[in-house]
C-alpha cells in the first residue's frame, strides 16, 4: 500500500493558523486535487472542518475524530487512523493523508511517499508539520516556482529511502 503524506509547509513548519493555510497558493491547490482525485483522503476532524465545501469531490474523505457518535454529510468517520487506513485499503492501493498536524505526525512512520510543497518562507501558526529525517527520505522530484508577488514555494516529491 502506498501512503503518501500531501502538504504545504513554510520553511519553519507550519502549515495553519486558526483553522486556516496563511498563504494563498493556486497552484498548490491544483496539485493538491490533481494527485489526490480518485484516492480516499483521510483528515483530522479540524482539517474537515476548515473545508469550505464538503466533502472533497472525486475522493472518499475518511475523518478521524475521538467524537464518539460525530458525522458529516458525504464523510466516513474513523476512531482512529488504524481504522482509517482500513477503511482506505478496501478501497484503493493508495491512501493521501491530509492532516493535521496530529494526523501527519501519527501517520509518518507509515508513510512511503511525501509529496511536499515548501512554502520558502516562515509564517506565523498554530499547526505544524513534523520535522522529517532526511537520511530516512530521498528526493525524488522537484520543481521550484514563485508567485507573482514573489513567494517562493517548490513542489517536492520524497520517497522513504
């Protein structure tokens, strides 16, 4: 099973601030769909809840939430990411975790592959992504881009070494 971590992350980490992404990337949302379309994604409860629209089209979207009894329109729930990712490989042989920042660092040694955007500058934020050891990743792609503002950002595809 492939188990790929999907985020944007400023240089310092962090990757939301009050429920929110503190940068606006298009692009990285494009990516974002593109890569994830057809897979189920599993997500935090307060990562569904910062969609504006629900659920995430073209995708089974699993939620993980200690909530016993919570559900959402269009969404399967989990206990746990173990539930989750039993959910998801009977459905696909790969699984997009999508955060937060709970989730990532609980899915991390599970994972195979990172597709990484690197938001090249810090932000300010209340959600992080784990750091990753880089002896344990090899890169495999990148392509390195700016906004018309100049925010620069790179799209990283790593896979576990």
């Amino acid at each position: 099973m492939n188990i790929v971590l999907i985020v944007a992350a400023a240089d310092n980490g962090v990757i939301g601030n009050k429920d929110a992404i503190p940068w606006r990337l298009p692009e990285d949302l494009r990516r974002f769909k593109t890569l994830t379309m057809g897979h189920p994604i599993v997500m935090g409860r307060k990562t569904w809840d910062s969609f504006p629209k629900k659920p995430l089209p073209g995708r089974t979207n699993i939620v993980i939430t200690r909530q016993s009894g919570w559900s959402a329109q269009g969404a399967v729930t989990a206990a746990s990411l173990e539930e989750a990712m039993a959910l998801a490989k009977a459905q696909d042989e790969t699984v997009f975790i999508i955060g937060g920042g709970e989730i990532y660092r609980a899915a991390l040694p599970l994972a195979t592959h990172v597709e990484l955007t690197e938001v090249h500058r810090a932000f300010d934020g209340d959600a992080h992504f784990p750091a990753l050891d880089k002896s344990a990743w090899r890169e495999t792609a990148r392509e390195d881009h700016a906004t018309p503002d100049g925010l620069g950002y790179s799209f990283v595809t790593l896979e576990r070494a």
